[in-house]
C-alpha cells in the first residue's frame, strides 16, 4: 500500500528555502537583461552572459561564463544549482 503525505507551502515559505544557502545559474541573453532592468544596466543585446540568483530570485551577480557565476557562489558560502 502506497502512503502520500502533502504538505500545504505558501509562496513565501517557498521563496525562504535556500535562503542564504542555495543560489541557482542561469545564462541570459543581454536582452533578457535589458528588459528585466531597463535603468540598472545596458548590455549588448546578443551578449549570452551568466546570472547568480538567490534562492528567493534576487539577483546577485552576473559573469562571461558558469564557471565565473560558480566561483562567486562559492565564495558567498553558496552551494549552485544549475536552471534550464
């Protein structure tokens, strides 16, 4: 016989998993990035750049490659998940 439990998690709870623990990659296009912060940052457009983000969504960093992005996850005591 098979037993499901499931649990009830608002949005909040789930943004605070990680927190100050986990922090994902993902590669943008310079687009991308024009578009999610118009007066913040002008990169080329066609630039294929990589981002580090909080567990929560907060951008930290952006860097030329993952190897880059990795290193500053590393040296902020974050362990690096990869996003597709």
């Amino acid at each position: 016989m098979r037993h499901e439990t499931n649990f009830a998690v608002t949005p909040a709870e789930l943004a605070a998993l990680g927190s100050g623990h986990i922090a994902y990659l993902r590669e943008l296009t310079g687009k991308q990035i024009n578009d999610a912060f118009p007066d913040t940052l002008s990169v080329d457009p066609q630039a294929r750049v990589w981002a580090l983000f909080a567990a929560d969504g907060t951008p930290l960093m952006l860097a030329p490659d993952a190897g880059a992005a990795m290193a500053g996850a590393f040296q902020n005591e974050l362990m690096p998940v990869a996003v597709h």
